[in-house]
C-alpha cells in the first residue's frame, strides 16, 4: 500500500504537526485504572525517545480525553520525563499546533500531517474493511450496512 510523505508546507499548518495520543500511548496505566484521572503512570519503553525524536522534527501536541483540570499534570510528567518543554493548551478554539520546540497538551484533536495513538484505525478509502475493524473493536459481531 502507497501512503504518500506528508511534508511539512507553510501553506499548510497541520502538515507541520505530529499529535501523540497520551494514556496507553506514552503513558502505561497499570491494574489500578484510571484512579480519578491522576497521572501516575510510567512511560511505556520507547515512547519518550520517540517523542524527542518527533520534537526535533516537527511540531507536537499530546492529546488526552483528560478534563483540562489535568492538563498542568499532563504536562508536568511529559517534561519530567522527557525534558521537552510543555504548554498547556489555553485556547479553545485553537485549531493547528505549528510551534516546534514546546510540546502542547490539549484535549483537542488538531490538525496534523500524523496522529499516534492506541485506538486507531486506519482509514485507507474502503469503509467496507474500515468497518469490519471498527465493529470488531467494539464488539459489534453482525453489522448490516
């Protein structure tokens, strides 16, 4: 399958972007759950060197389902970890993240030439497949289209 490179374009802000999703992508959340939204987790092996190798790169966002009451908790374990400096995102309407440098936390899915997370599915243009993944996911097992 041909996926094409998506290179990063002045014309284009979310070409110059990277979101990385954070529980269960960068952050491992153990047997004791989700504990309230607390960040406690430890980093899953890989994901910090990844993340400094993307920063270097491109601009990147970490995106979370978390309340933006976390969000400064976020960003505190994503620095202490990783030594990037964090923002917290406070525009709600931002739409883009272009800035290289200072890595964004947001509960927003921004525009971006890539997202890295563990619950996706692909979409390659055929709903058809891209359905069956999806009804399996979630545990749908007779779907009529």
């Amino acid at each position: 399958m041909y996926r094409p490179v998506i290179a990063p374009r002045p014309d284009s802000p979310s070409s110059q972007a990277v979101g990385v999703d954070f529980d269960e992508t960068l952050m491992a959340i153990d047997e004791r759950g989700w504990m309230g939204g607390q960040v406690y987790g430890e980093p899953i092996p890989g994901a910090i060197e990844a993340l400094r190798l993307l920063a270097q790169h491109r601009a990147v966002f970490v995106y979370t389902a978390r309340h933006r009451r976390f969000h400064d908790a976020v960003a505190g374990w994503v620095t202490r970890h990783s030594g990037l400096v964090t923002r917290v995102n406070d525009d709600p309407d931002r739409a883009y993240w272009t800035e290289h440098g200072t890595v964004l936390v947001t509960n927003l899915k921004l525009g971006a030439a890539a997202y890295v997370c563990d619950k996706a599915v692909y979409f390659n243009g055929d709903w058809t497949a891209t359905l069956a993944t999806v009804t399996r996911a979630i545990g749908l097992t007779q779907v009529a289209v």
